[in-house]
C-alpha cells in the first residue's frame, strides 16, 4: 500500500509519496495555510522519482528531448527509511534510497523555523563493487509546480526569468507560460495529454555563476495565487529547468553542471560518495514580493552569522568614478579626508597599488608599488586608521597576471589547465584552489596583508573565467570547476576561523558571481560596475530580489556637483548597503553636506535594513519604465525609495492590508517634492525629472 511522509513545518506542507513499488515522489508543497492535500494520481504507469540520476550505459524512460526527468536509473531508487530531526534551526528530513546494484541515495531537505523555503541536496554513495558514471543528478526536483487548484498549469503560470548581465543586474522578465511554448497538449496516438518533448531553462555556463542568468527564479499561479522561488546555491556551473511530464504536469528541476549542457562527467568509485550542489525551494500565498521576502528571510539564515551583516558599516571606495585604478600617495590621503567627513566607518583602496603601470596583467605577488607610494602603503593605511576608518584593499586572489614574474616560475598545475596549456582569459592564469600550495599561498598573502597593514576589509574581485574547466586530474573539465570552488569555499571559512571579524566583499566584475554559494560565506556583494547612476537606479530597485538588502553593495558615486545628482545617487543606495565613491573633489559645500545627510540618515535606519523585507510595489523594474519603486517593510514602518528617471509625476499602489498612516520625504529633510496618499495610492510630483526620493510610511490599523 502507499503511503505519506508529510511535514508542515515553516508555514509549508510538504508531501512525499512512498509507493507500493518502492519509488519515492515529492508529490505536494504548498503553503500550510493552503490546507490541501496532493492529487492522487490515476495513471500509476507515469512516475515522478525524488531523485533524477542519469547514469552511464543506462537508458532514458522513453523520448524526453533534452530534458533531464526521465531518467530510467531514477527508478531503480527504493525507498528504505526516513529521519525528520530537528536541528538548530529547524527540522531536516532525510529519505534513504537503495539500489540493486548498491547505489544509495540519502535525499535531504531543511527547514527552517518560520520560512516557507527549505534547502536541498542529494548524496549518492557508491557502496557497490563497480565504478558508475554520473552525467545528471538533481539537487531538487518538484513534478506538479502549479498544480493545485482547478485550471491546467498553462492557463494560469507565469515564468519569471532573472536576466543578468554585465553593467544591468537583476532584471527581471516575466512570460505567460504558453509564451515560451510549454503548454499541455495531447500527443496523437499516445494520448498523453500534457506531454510535451520541450523545456524552457537557464543556466551558468562557467565560473562566473550570475554572467547570464541570476542562479533564481519566480514562478506564479494566477489561480491560486501562489507564486513559487527558488535559487541554486554555487558559484560554478548550474541549470534550472520547466518543463511538461504526462498527466498536466510541470516540473522544475535544479542542479549543478550536467553533462549535457556542461560536459560535466563523475567517475563514482566503490566507497566515494558525492554531494550535488543545494537548492533553495519555497511556495508562499502572494506575489513576487512575498516571495522574495520568503527568500530574504532564507538567506538570513543560511549566512555566516558575521558582525558586518549586523552594523552595516559604510563603505567608501576609491575606484568607481573616482580614482579608477590610478591610486597615489597624494590621491589617496585627499579622498581619505573627504570620506572621514561624509562619516565613512571603512575605507578601500581598489586596484593598481601593486604596480606602477598597466596593472591588469601584473596582478598575482601582491606587493605595493613604491612609485605610487614613496613613504609606503602602511603610511596610508594608518592615515585612514587616524581618521576612524577600518582599511581595505582590493585583491584578485584566483589569478595571476600573464606578466606577473611568479607565475613563470610556477608549475602549471596551480593554474587551470586544458590540452597541455594554461587557460588563460584577458591576459589572465585561473588558479586553481584544488591544489593545496595554491590555497597555502593565498592564505600567506591575506595573511601578510593583515599582519603588515593591518587590514580589516578585502574587496575580492573576479574579472575572468575558468571557461570549461580543468583536465588535470579530474573526470570532466566541469567536475574541476565544482572541486575548485568546494575548496574555495574551505578556503574562506579557515580565513573566517581566523579572523572572525574580517570583512570581505563579493566581487565579480561587479555582480557576475551573485550567488548564495559565495554569499553564505561573505558579508557583501558588489552589485554591479554600472557606472551610470541613472541606470544602476534600475539595478538599486531590483537587486533586492537576488541578495539581502544588508548585504547589497549599490554605489553613490556622485561626479557632478549638482543637488538632485547628489540626492539621486544617494538614494540609489540608502535601501541597501551604501558603497560611497565618486568625484568627491568636485563636491561643494552643498553637496558634501547631502552626502553627509544621507550617510548619518542611513546609520539611523540600518537597523532596520537589516531585518525588514523587500517589496516591488511596481513590480520589477526594467529601463523602459518611467518610474521605479523599492521599499523595505519592517512590521508598520516601510521605507519607499522612488525613482522618476523619466517623469515628474508618480503613483504608486500601497497594498499593505493596513491603513496607511503618515508618510513623509525623508531624504533630503527638505523634501522638495509635492505628495499624498488617497485611496491607497501615493502620489508624487518631482520638481524635475531624473529625481529620487526616499519616504518613510507608517501603518496603522
């Protein structure tokens, strides 16, 4: 007889059907106030497995197209036992599958308390006597996304698709599912009615995990109301897959590499396990901006708890639109002063102080340049100690420079390597973290920089790629990539063991390594290298969605002396975590003091910032749109940053379930703008346009 495995816990539900057969389904997950059960299924011929695993030498189920959900090894997984433990933060359920031919698989799924979201991931161990091939394994998959209520999938499911890019973060694009040609359909002869050989996905292709596609996603039902999120936590190479199965179905399958879409191979050997990368998946009762604050509240918890994410130091940085890798001795102590009077808490000095000349391909021994520094670099460091700022440097710890003098003299296997040479991207060698003396000598050079300087903050950055992957000593190119950043990640957490209080600041050209692989691990996320404050406004009013607002690095980069350009800039990064840089020479008395404003009036909200939820009461911005809304809801106070680029004029709906009490123009104090709120609407006129206006809205009722 089947039978249930069902737990409720952070407001979910969450089915599993252990049939008579033995093969495990994730039948429902729905939000617990839902209070429904999953749909039994009439066709028991057509299985939806807990784990897809595609096999070397064996068979798909029957024709799939590309998809990953038909694996014929997926059936071969029986269940045996299940745990529902708790642990400290929640409960995790783990679901043992054996095989014949001694393949287990231990399925594990997290819970949070009070979270809508869990985490996934699969182990197999091989405890057989023969060596088997991975080419697909699931880290999530849920066959019946959209499935509760009355109406088929097609007819009520939006796809949200994070579109990512250099310079334009974050933005989103929404699709009526029929658009991307998933609807259900009947196959002739077969009668199948949904069934259908295509899929719609997404994926990173290489080492910079966001290049493309943001590693996340938003599905909605338009009947239900539900809207599902999800994210894929690694910095590598990952896919996300919709698509149709038999019986009006649709799936959404999460993984790391594939050998399909990566060329990823794993040579599993009697006695080796391996771990896929985990998945992030939740359901709540609302729109995006539920679903989002489901996500926010996730990635809370998973984060290393770190003391940066609760002060949410002010950050100046002397690179964007300021001194743009040219740093010296003198540049340095003159935007040191301004930062001290804006009231900065930390201050990094970006790239070039390692070299005197064109830096980019000298990067890699990491020692100061006496030309751009005569009395030193400490000289300068505790210059911005005496002015009560924490220093920081930049550093590019995985690679070094095509004519950077160590690197010559280095063997190739520090370095990423494919048909007997070194991969090299932009004048750039890829380290590579799996060998031991790499991580040693990283480790040796933040090391020194601390014992030396006394630096409290790194910028890590990431300008190039793996490509690929690696051939040495690994089964697949692709497989290296993820071996190298598990070592990563080992790195980082020694150097965190170490230095607890440390900071270090996610980079990666900006924001092309926004993922929740690096951001469990680092306090800060550059968002982007957009250098137009205008359009990085369309960055500020979305990148919520993807990172924690506390630890969304957004910069104010004035480099016009004109108030509203000021003002502009500043709210660009008041809802967020403010990366200061900019012209500041340029500024005058005015200006500085609106920066000073701005920077004494978010260390009063930051403790907000990091508890409240974001929200998109316009939805997603995109840069077609006139205005741009992005507000932060901590219980009744909301915090609304408007963006009119284009317009002067702006309404905009507030649905709170509350009555909405007083608001008032925060920033600037002056205000300078008309605005009321009637009927759940706010209502805006701008003095002009290419204006922004931060407002604080209290709730009642």
């Amino acid at each position: 007889m089947d039978k249930n495995i069902v737990v409720r816990e952070g407001g979910l539900s969450v089915w599993f059907q252990v049939r008579e057969d033995g093969i495990v389904e994730l039948s429902g997950f729905s939000p617990v106030e839902m209070n429904v059960s999953p749909k039994a299924r009439e066709d028991v011929e057509n299985v939806s497995p807990l784990v897809e695993v595609q096999i070397t030498g064996k068979s798909t189920r029957g024709m799939h197209a590309y998809k990953h959900n038909s694996s014929s090894a997926s059936l071969d997984f029986h269940y045996r036992e299940h745990k529902l433990e708790k642990w400290e933060k929640g409960k995790e359920l783990q679901i043992f599958l054996d095989t014949e031919y001694g393949l287990e698989a231990v399925y594990h799924m997290k819970f949070f308390d009070g979270v809508a979201v869990v985490q996934a991931w699969t182990q197999l161990n091989n405890k057989g006597r023969e060596e088997i091939g991975l080419e697909y394994v699931s880290s999530f998959i849920y066959q019946n996304l959209c499935g509760d209520g009355k109406l088929p999938y097609e007819e009520k499911t939006d796809i949200y698709t994070p579109l990512n890019g250099w310079s334009c973060e974050a933005q989103w694009k929404k699709e009526d599912i029929r658009d991307l040609n998933l609807p259900g359909m009947t196959v002739n002869g077969f009668n199948e009615p949904g069934f259908g050989n295509n899929r719609y996905c997404y994926g990173g292709r290489s080492s910079w995990s966001s290049c493309e596609y943001l590693p996340m996603g938003f599905a909605h039902d338009r009947e239900t109301g539900e809207t599902y999120c999800f994210q894929i936590e690694h910095s590598g190479q990952w896919h996300a897959e919709y698509g149709t199965e038999p019986g009006e179905r649709l799936y959404l399958a999460l993984s790391g590499p594939t050998e399909a879409e990566n060329g990823w191979w794993k040579n599993l050997k009697p006695g080796e396990s391996f771990t896929t990368v985990p998945a992030a998946f939740g359901v709540v009762q609302g729109d995006v901006s539920v679903a989002a604050a489901a996500l926010t509240a996730y990635r809370r918890k998973i984060r290393r708890p770190n003391a940066d994410d609760e002060k949410l130091n002010v950050v100046f940085n002397d690179y964007m639109n300021c001194l743009m890798g040219d740093p010296t001795d003198e540049k340095e102590r003159m935007i040191i002063d301004k930062a001290a009077q804006m009231g900065c808490e930390y201050y990094c000095l970006d790239c070039g102080w390692y070299d005197k000349g064109y830096w980019w391909d000298r990067v890699g021994e990491w020692v100061e340049c006496p030309e751009r520094f005569p009395n030193g670099l400490k000289a300068i460091c505790e210059y911005a100690k005496k002015k009560n700022m924490v220093m920081g440097l930049w550093l590019e710890i995985e690679v070094m420079g095509v004519a950077c003098e160590l690197a010559t003299k280095l063997p190739d296997d520090w370095f990423i390597c494919r048909h007997g040479k070194r991969h090299i991207d932009n004048k750039r060698y890829l380290l590579d973290f799996r060998n031991p003396k790499v991580r040693e000598y990283c480790s040796d050079v933040v090391e020194r920089l601390i014992k030396d300087y006394g630096v409290g903050y790194f910028k890590i950055d990431y300008n190039v790629t793996v490509g690929h992957g690696s051939d040495l000593y690994s089964d697949s190119c692709s497989d290296a990539i993820m071996e190298h950043y598990k070592y990563l990640y080992r790195w980082y957490e020694e150097i965190f063991e170490k230095h607890p209080d440390l900071v270090i600041e996610n980079c990666g050209s900006g924001g092309q390594r926004m993922d929740y692989g690096m951001l469990k691990l680092l306090s800060l996320q550059s968002t982007s290298d957009q250098t137009d404050y205008i359009y990085n406004s369309y960055i500020a009013a979305n990148v919520a969605s993807a990172v924690t607002p506390e630890q969304a690095g957004m910069w104010v980069y004035p480099y016009e002396d004109e108030e509203e350009h000021v003002i502009y800039n500043m709210v660009n990064g008041l809802l967020l975590r403010p990366y200061v840089s900019g012209m500041v020479w340029k500024l005058s008395d005015n200006s500085m003091k609106l920066m000073q404003e701005g920077i004494a009036l978010y260390k009063e909200i930051r403790s907000d910032v990091k508890e409240a939820v974001p929200f998109f009461p316009l939805g997603f911005g995109n840069i077609r749109q006139d205005a741009l809304a992005y507000g932060l809801r901590k219980e009744d106070t909301v915090y609304l940053a408007v963006f009119a680029p284009r317009t002067k004029d702006v309404e905009i709906p507030l649905a709170f379930g509350k009555e909405t009490g007083q608001a008032e123009v925060i920033y600037p104090k002056k205000g300078n703008c008309e605005y009321k709120v009637k009927d759940g609407i706010l209502s805006l006129h701008m003095p002009q346009e290419k204006t922004a206006r931060l407002l604080k809205i209290t709730l009642k009722g």
